[in-house]
C-alpha cells in the first residue's frame, strides 16, 4: 500500500508563535456533506458553534494550500488541505522572563521561570515557553526536546531545526541525560539521606496529582542533603526516570513535601489561581549529555535561584 503523500506546507504564518490547525478533508462515501462548509460546521460546530463557524469562514479564515480563502459554498473534495488560527481565550501573563542559557544553530537551553508551561496545551497556549521563545527569538520552527512542569522552572533543551529534533529527543528517552535538580523542603535529621526512592506512580488523566501504588517501581529518584537552615534543607535531587510530578511524590513520600506545593500532601482547590508569590521551590538546575550530532560534551546550569534560600 502507498504512504500518503506528506502535507503540503502551511501557507499560514504563526500566530502569536502557534502554528495554524491543518485540516485533511476525509472520505466521504456517503455524500453527507455537499460542499466544505457543511463538513467544517459538523466537524468544529460542537466545540465552537456553528454560527461561529460560519463567521470564520465568512471571513476568510480558513484557507486552502495556495493561502487563498476558502468560502463554504464550495464543492467538497476528500483529501483536499485547509488552515485556520483557532480563537485564543485571554491568558493571564506569567510576569517573568524566558532566560536563555545557551543558543546556537542547532540549540537553544532556556531558563524557565516558575508557572510558565514549557509547550502549548490545554488553557495554556500562547504563555508558554515555546511560544514566547518563537516569538522573541524568531525560530517559528522551534521545537522542545523534553518538558519541564509549569510550576518547575528550570533548564528546557529546544531544538532549532525540525531534522534534528529526533535526535534530542532520542537522548531523554533513553536516559543518557543526567539532569540535576534542587528543591527546598522541610529538614527532617530523622530521615537518613542520602538515599535513591524506586516506587510506582501513576498518573490518571484528568486527575491533578499522581500517586504511589504496590507494584513494579517505574520510578527512581536520588535524594541528598546538600545543607539545611534551622526548619528548612536545601536538597539536591537526581532522577533516573522521568514520570509526572515524580521528584513530588519522592520528597512528599519521604515525609519532605517541596516548599509551595499546591498539589503534595494536600491538593488545593482547582478554582485557586497562581499566586506569583509563592512558587514551587523546585529547579531544574543541570542538564548534561554528549550531543548526538557533534560528539561533543555539553553541559548547562540554570542561572536561576530558588527564593526560599536566598544569598547561595
């Protein structure tokens, strides 16, 4: 069987550092849809309306391979291309800047800050690293090859060029990234350290926090106390895997839930909104590998600093 042909190009520059929505106009056996507006109003009418599809398409919003505006009235045709820019809902700001660590033609490793999503899903599209990044740097083609938390901040590798996004990417999922991580949390001289935390989490869909299960571990963490201040320690955290809110559950599993975490032991309400003033006091300080396309040795260090230990 022949592959399908590969898409053409989008003729739709990005918005506000998000690509258009391609759409393929499918196989139509039984004639259901007589011309294109019909197909866009069953196919995105129950998200946002028919009416509001109708007005799009009055406007010239969707658009066909060659940019030209594309009006409902026209005859569908199965496998023809289309593009459109959704409609973004207001975002509030994350009022803190993308730092970047290291950036050449291949790489960029921003510094994250806190509350900010590393790629756009969900609520979270256009206040998103990657799409401030686009934007501010001028890479449309600018792709992560991992992510970080939103409430995390930290170091996040981004791959310029589409080509060797896989490559980076190969690199996390076959664990040959050491990453570092440091985290303020309470000190406990009861709870002997250093030690390496295996267990298995789970992470359900549509529920916020993970949770510990019997089973086989999935999940390794290493746990050492680099020095504590009265109530507080400041610890440095080494993850072998890479599970959801894994370095969270270790600590909060070890009695020694992160400083500002709204989601362990307790998770608070889903209503609450950000407080900018209280940020999980969690930082993905060091990435380290050897970079898949050169050979070469890389290492970076976050130049951030985490506000619950200050003068370090």
């Amino acid at each position: 069987m022949r592959g399908r042909r590969k898409p053409p190009a989008s003729p739709l520059p990005q918005r506000d550092g998000i690509d258009a929505v391609r759409v393929r106009l499918p196989e139509d056996p039984g004639g259901a849809w007589g011309c294109v507006g019909e197909h866009l109003v069953a196919r995105f009418g129950g998200a946002v309306g028919a009416g509001r599809v109708v007005e799009m398409l009055d406007a010239g919003r969707f658009v066909g391979a060659d940019g030209v505006a594309v009006r409902g009235g026209e005859p569908y045709a199965a496998g023809r291309y289309l593009w459109f820019h959704r409609d973004f809902a207001p975002e509030e700001p994350v009022p803190f800047p993308v730092g970047v660590v290291y950036r050449d033609e291949r790489l960029v490793v921003a510094d994250k800050p806190h509350f900010l999503a590393t790629v756009p899903r969900g609520r979270h599209i256009t206040e998103t690293a990657v799409a401030r990044l686009r934007r501010e740097l001028d890479l449309p083609a600018l792709q992560p090859a991992h992510r970080l938390d939103r409430l995390t901040a930290g170091l996040v590798l981004l791959v310029v060029r589409p080509e060797d996004r896989g490559a980076y990417q190969t690199l996390f999922r076959d664990r040959l990234v050491r990453k570092e991580y440091e985290a303020v949390a309470p000190y406990d001289p009861g709870v002997p350290l250093p030690r390496t935390v295996r267990s298995r989490i789970v992470k359900e869909r549509g529920v916020l926090a993970a949770r510990q299960e019997a089973g086989e571990a999935n999940s390794e963490s290493r746990v050492e106390l680099v020095e504590h201040r009265g109530p507080l320690g400041r610890y440095r955290l080494l993850p072998a895997t890479g599970r959801t809110h894994q370095l969270r559950v270790h600590m909060n599993a070890l009695g020694l839930p992160i400083v500002h975490d709204p989601l362990y032991p307790v998770v608070a309400a889903e209503a609450s909104p950000d407080d900018f003033s209280r940020p999980l006091q969690l930082l993905a300080r060091v990435l380290e590998f050897a970079d898949p396309v050169s050979g070469e040795p890389r290492r970076f260090e976050s130049g951030l600093r985490l506000s619950a230990w200050p003068d370090r």
